[in-house]
C-alpha cells in the first residue's frame, strides 16, 4: 500500500541536512488599514 509509512526512511533520516529557517509572523490587516491602504491607491 502506498499510504503505509516506510519506518526505515525515517529512522535514517538526517536532520543535519535540513537548512536552518527563521520564522516570520505574518499580522492580519485590520478593516483600519485595509480601509487606510485603499485610500493611499486612491490618491
């Protein structure tokens, strides 16, 4: 079956070969700014 896990794979994985990431947090716009962007386009 091609959904089953191959345990082997992940026993020999190395995680030294992963690149070290920096995570970045993405805010949610408010309705204030969407609404404050919208009229800088405008003008």
């Amino acid at each position: 079956m091609a959904d089953k896990l191959d345990m082997g794979e992940i026993a020999s994985f190395d995680k030294a070969k992963l690149k070290k990431m920096e995570t970045q947090e993405n805010a949610l716009l408010t309705k204030e700014t969407i609404e404050q962007q919208e009229w800088s386009e405008i003008s």
